[in-house]
C-alpha cells in the first residue's frame, strides 16, 4: 500500500494542518487509598489543547465504584475523558 493508501494520504494532511492526540492519564479515586483510575480522551483533541486536558484532569478526583467507559470529565475541547479500568 504504501503512500497509496487513502488513510494514510489524510494522516499527514491531519498531521500537518490540524495535527490531534488521544490523552491518557490517571485520576485519584478518594475512597480507596492509593488508588487511581486510569482515563483517556474518548476522542482526539487538538495538540495545543493537551495541557489544558491534562490541568483539568489533575484537578479531578473520583469515588468509587467506576466501570469503564464512565464519563469523568463531560465536555473537553468537543470530547469526554472517560475510565479505562474498572475499580470496585
């Protein structure tokens, strides 16, 4: 396939006009001593965004019980950072 590929083809033109990341990082749950969940974008954000993604995310804590694909920050940069693992 090579450069033929039409995916490939709007990666790099995603890449260079409007290039996006997946963020992934943890949150603190309070009711579980050392405990952390683990999150991510459930969709790509703009690069430029990333900080303020993860400043938010700092500044969060959930409690438990999580599953995954719960939402734990709701309307980020047109996306929602969502739990990755599950904490009974």
């Amino acid at each position: 396939m090579g450069n033929s590929c039409p995916k490939g083809k709007q990666y790099a033109i995603d890449e260079c006009t409007n290039p996006t990341r997946t963020v992934t990082s943890s949150v603190r749950v309070e009711n579980r001593e050392d405990t952390m969940v683990s999150v991510k974008t459930a969709s790509p954000v703009p690069k430029d965004k990333i900080f303020e993604v993860m400043r938010l995310i700092r500044a969060k804590s959930v409690c438990a019980p999580v599953k995954i694909g719960d939402v734990i920050i709701e309307g980020v940069f047109g996306t929602n950072i969502v739990a990755t693992k599950n904490i009974i």
